[in-house]
C-alpha cells in the first residue's frame, strides 16, 4: 500500500498558477531555452493572478498539494491594470488565515514573473521546490484518503462457520 505521509522517496508536489500573460509566458520561455528547474510543479494557466480564488489554494493543500505557489505580472505591468494588486491584498490576508489554520509559512508563496523572466521562473520554482522540500509532506490540510486508510481484513462469518 502507498504511504503518502512517509519521507522516504517523498517528492513535492506543487501546484502552480500562472497567469496566461507574464508568468505562463515564462515558464514556456523557460521550456523553449531548455532552462532546467525541478519538475515537481504542475500548472494551472489563469487569465490573471487575481482570478485566483484563496479558495483554489486551500482546495490544493486539501487534495494533495505539498505547496501552492501563484505567479502573476509585476506591479503596474497586469494585464487587467489590477488584478496583482487584488491578488497581492488577497495572498497577505490568505496567509494568516493559513497561519491561523497551521499551515506552515513557505508552503504558499506568490511571486512576479514577466514574460521575459524565463531564468527568474527557474529560480522561483527552484525555491519553491525547496521550500516546501524542507518542511515535508503537507499534512495539515490534507483530505484522508483510502491510501491512508490501515488495511483492514474482511472476515466473511459464513465462511468460518463453515470450517
Ligand atoms: Fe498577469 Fe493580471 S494579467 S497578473
């Protein structure tokens, strides 16, 4: 049976919201320059940073996510004029509701990456990655599973009475 909560070959899995006009733009120029970072973020491209929800990132740490990172456009350069901004209000209230709730500082981070900041992308998922890797599995949020679950042995009684 897997067991999800040991450290032993544990890897992080974090999930990544970029936004579709700077930070998603990064990461594929970091792709397309063959820059190397961990391959441990899966992404999500959104419209804006500010379309992300605070909801979106509990919701990750809940089903699995070791750390959540949201990326968007520098300040003045978004898309949308403000949704940084919001975003950026949304994150620094989201992080004491996350302190309040245990969640270890780190294990969510927000960052700016533009279009052109392929190398930037790298070293922010780099950090990210090892972040997370050194506070471990995220276990303060999580959703039990059934791979969490001990095995349990079903005893069908008419087959005892039987023998
Ligand atoms: Fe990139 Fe708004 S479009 S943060």
């Amino acid at each position: 049976m897997a067991e999800p909560h040991t450290t032993a070959d544990w890897e992080p899995k974090i999930l990544a919201f970029l936004c579709n006009w700077c930070s998603y733009a990064g990461a594929d120029l970091a792709g397309t320059s063959r820059i190397q970072y961990p391959p441990n973020v899966r992404v999500i491209r959104v419209p804006c940073s500010g379309r992300v929800n605070p909801i979106y990132i509990v919701e990750a740490l809940r089903q699995g996510a070791d750390g959540v990172l949201v990326s968007g456009c520098h300040p003045g350069d978004c898309h949308y004029l403000a949704g940084n901004y919001f975003a950026r209000r949304r994150f620094a209230m989201l992080q004491r509701y996350l302190e309040y709730l245990g969640v270890e500082k780190g294990r969510v981070q927000f960052s700016w990456v533009s279009a052109s900041e392929a190398s930037r992308f790298a070293e922010v998922v780099t950090k990210v990655t090892e972040d997370v890797r050194l506070l471990g599995p995220n276990r303060r949020l999580r959703m039990a599973t059934l791979d969490d679950a001990p095995a349990v042995e079903i005893v069908d009684p008419s087959v005892e009475a039987e023998e």
